[in-house]
C-alpha cells in the first residue's frame, strides 16, 4: 500500500506492507535510525515519537494508519542542523543518559508530556482531576512512567525535563 505522511517536515510517501510498523517504516525504509527498537512490544518506550504532536509507541503501530499524519523523530526535533533543541541540551547538560539507547524515546515522550501538561491534561497522580495540573517530581514521574532506563538515569532524567519545564 501506499501511505503518505509528513516525517520532520517533509512530505513522504512509501511503498508498504500493510504489516509494516511505523517503526519499521522509519527505521528500514526511511533510514532514521534515531528511534530504537527496544522491546517492539510496547512496554520500554524506546521507539516513543510523536505524531501530530501526540507520543505514541511506533512499535505498536502501523504505518499505513498514519495516512496523512505528522510524525516527528529524534531527528526532527532540533530547530536547526547546528542547534539542539532546549530538552536535547538539558539532556546533555544534566548527563541524562549513560549508554543512551533510551534516550530518543526519553526525549521524544519528555516532549509530548509537556505538551499535554501545557494543555492541561492532568494524570493518575493528580489530587483533584478538575484543577490545574501541577508538574510536581511525582507528576513528571508518573507521565514518563512508559520509558524505562536500563541505566537508571531517571534522576537526571527527571533534571532535565524539570530545567526545560521550569519552576
């Protein structure tokens, strides 16, 4: 099938198995190895992009529903090919990483978080679901809570998403 899709801000179109996942799709067909594989069951967050702003994990997805979507990677979240997007350098300010397999898909989901945080979505960890979310340590915690890091770098993980989202 052909499936057509905005990938970092460039109209693509591929040639599909139905069965292909988005992650496969990017990975094997569009060479944008930045998303990992980890798990491809859905459950370690490595491959976490977003696609019209929204996280998901591109392993528990296929490609040709996303007919028509924008889907952001690792690759296209910098504003520039010599800049670093404010999460990428809190990340490497903060040492958030240590073997960094993760950390694509820590950074990418960091994104979508704060955005829903912005839009005011609260979590599980919330008090009073009617109130403003407050992005306390345990609600940073809670809604990165599908990334896991094999390293353990979670506390300057949690540094790093706190500097970009403030007070």
């Amino acid at each position: 099938m052909l499936v057509s899709f905005t990938v970092n801000g460039e109209p693509r179109t591929l040639d599909l198995d139905p069965r292909v996942t988005l992650l496969d799709a990017l990975r094997e067909h569009l060479a944008l190895t930045g998303t990992k594989k980890g798990c491809d069951h859905g459950q370690c967050g490595a491959c976490t992009v977003l696609v019209d702003g929204r996280r998901i994990n591109a392993c528990l997805t296929l490609a040709v529903m996303h007919e028509g979507d924008g889907v952001t990677t690792i690759e296209g979240v910098a504003p520039g090919p010599d800049e670093l997007h404010p999460l990428q350098a809190a990340f490497l300010t903060h040492d958030a990483f240590q073997c960094g397999y993760c950390t694509p898909g820590q950074i990418c989901s960091a994104l979508g978080m704060l955005a829903e945080y912005a839009d005011g979505r609260p979590s599980i960890v919330a008090d009073d679901l009617t109130a403003e979310p407050q992005l306390t340590d345990a609600e940073i915690r809670e809604r990165m809570s599908g990334n896991l890091c094999r390293c353990s770098a979670y506390p300057n993980i949690l540094a790093a998403i706190r500097q970009v989202a403030g007070p």
